[in-house]
C-alpha cells in the first residue's frame, strides 16, 4: 500500500508519478526571494492539471517542516485534481532545519517522525519520510543526526526515505549511513543524483542498490538536460533502470508554466519523448514512470 493525503491506495492505482515535487513551499526566509514561495492554491491546481493532461497521476510532495508544510492544502489540491499526492514528515537541512529541532540528536529526529506518522499532521498521514538533505560536500554534524533519525524512523514504520543531496554531492555517504542503520536499499531514495557530473560516484550509489532522483529535469541553470540524457541512456544500458525515479524539482513561481517556466508536466511533454527518439522502449519508460516510484514508495515490513 501507499499513504496519499486521501488514505492509502494499492501500489497499482499510483500511476504515472513525479517522484520529488513542491507544490505548496517558502524558502524566502533562507534564500531573502519571494520567487521562493508556492502558496496559491488555485494557480497550483492549474499547473497540476496540466500534469494530468499530459499523463501524471500522482506527486510525490517533500515540501517538509521548516520549509513551508501545509498538509491541508496538499490534500484540498488532490481532491480539486484528482492527483495521487503523497506527503512527507522530515526535515531539510542547515539552515534550513527549525530552531525548535536544531539541538536535537537522531533519538529526538527518530521519535518527532514516527509519531507524525502514526497520528498524522492535522488528520492528514505522511507517506515519505524526505526530503531529508545534506550540505555541499559535506555532512554536519546536525544532518548525519536528522539522517539517521530518518533511517530509524523508516525501520520502524516501513516508510522510505528520500533524500537531498546538494548538487548530488555525499550521495554515497548518505547509503553508508543509512545501510549503517540496517536499512533495506528498497527504503532509499538517493535525490538529485542527476545534478553530478561525477559519473563514478553515481554509478556507486546505484550499485549499492538503492534507487535515485534524476529528479531536477528541465533544471538546464543547474546542468544541461542533455548532459542528464546520456547519464541517464549509459546507466539505462548497463541495466539500473528499475533503480531511477524522474521528477522536476519545482520550488519557484517562475518555474510554473504560467509564469513562463517549465511546470509539472516537462519531463512528460519533453524529456520522455526525448528518451524515446533516443531508443528508450516503452517498457522501460513505464518502469521509470510508474512501477519504480510504486515499489519505492509502498509501505514496506518494518524492520523494528
């Protein structure tokens, strides 16, 4: 099963799925820019149905605690779309994390997830334990607690975690420590390993199991989509296809296609059929589209 806003469905009925979204957000406060704020409900809803027309059915949402959380407003906009959102309990990264939790060790991390878990936020229940990040080269001392709270916290509910990595730096040390815990690579989901251009270190995290975000496509002021392409085709042919998740990471109003951005539906209208001119089969797309994001985010047996 997977927790949506609107209960649990099958893992059949998930459908073709943005792995890593924000739909509701604000980020001003960190980054000092209003273009970081998604709080309108009705232009939201509009972008959305442009996601569905172009074939989406559900959104994995990690807008999280600390940078901008309405789990209420996630669930009216699924009930106005008819979009499958999944939810997230976690916390981001420095500076990002609350002050409230900024001395808090894993036990503390661990505990605040999983009872946002078992009783919900507002009557609403998450369904992802993300997106809990890292820093630039490097883990503070903070994230490695917040990332180990998550792990303990995904042991003992079932639910995955998804991460942040920034730039898709540490995305190995994110595994280590995760797999340190005794988390099943099944529970993982390495983010934003599209935006490293270190083919090897990729290709690491991949072999250790664990599924990853190609999950900033469109995102060309990062890295070219192109240069994401022939990643994504080299790593399509030595078979870690059922490891990828697609997603476009939108976080800004100049990123809605309204507003002259990309919107939700770009990796559907653009990058697919992209891959597709490029040989890509139907299977594989719909291995990358529907059935990944469903093994990786169902409830799994909790391991504690």
């Amino acid at each position: 099963m997977i927790q949506t806003v609107r209960g649990k469905i099958k893992k059949e009925e998930l459908g073709v799925c943005a792995a890593h979204e924000h739909l509701i957000i604000d980020l001003s406060k960190i980054k000092k820019d209003p273009d970081t704020i998604l709080d309108n409900e009705e232009e939201a809803a509009a972008e959305l149905k442009r996601f569905f027309q172009a074939g989406g059915r559900s959104l994995v949402e990690l807008t999280n605690d600390g940078m901008g959380r309405d789990v209420l407003r996630l669930k009216k906009l699924s009930e106005l779309t008819n979009i499958h959102i999944i939810t997230c309990t976690g916390f981001y990264k420095e500076p990002f994390i609350p002050e409230f939790a900024k001395g808090w060790d894993r036990d503390r991390f661990a505990h605040h997830f999983i009872t946002e878990i078992r009783n919900g936020v507002n009557g609403v229940f998450p369904g992802v334990i993300g997106e809990v990040g890292t820093s630039l080269n490097q883990i503070t001392p903070l994230e490695k607690e917040l990332l180990l709270g998550a792990g303990q916290a995904a042991l003992e509910t079932g639910l995955t975690v998804s991460t942040h990595t920034t730039l898709g730096t540490m995305g190995i040390r994110q595994v280590e420590l995760l797999f340190g815990l005794g988390l099943p690579k099944e529970q993982i989901v390495i983010g934003h390993q599209d935006l490293n251009p270190n083919k090897e270190e990729v290709l690491e995290v991949l072999s250790s199991g664990v599924y990853i975000g190609f999950d900033t496509i469109g995102k060309n002021n990062y890295r070219p989509d192109e240069a994401r392409m022939e990643f994504l085709l080299d790593f399509i042919e030595r078979g870690y296809h059922k490891q990828i998740l697609l997603s476009c990471d939108l976080t800004r109003k100049s990123h809605w296609k309204m507003n002259g951005g990309i919107g939700y539906d770009y990796a559907l209208s653009q990058f697919i059929p992209a891959l597709k001119e490029r040989g890509v089969t139907d299977d594989i797309i719909e291995d990358l589209l529907v059935h990944n994001p469903a093994n990786a985010f169902s409830i799994k047996e909790p391991v504690s």
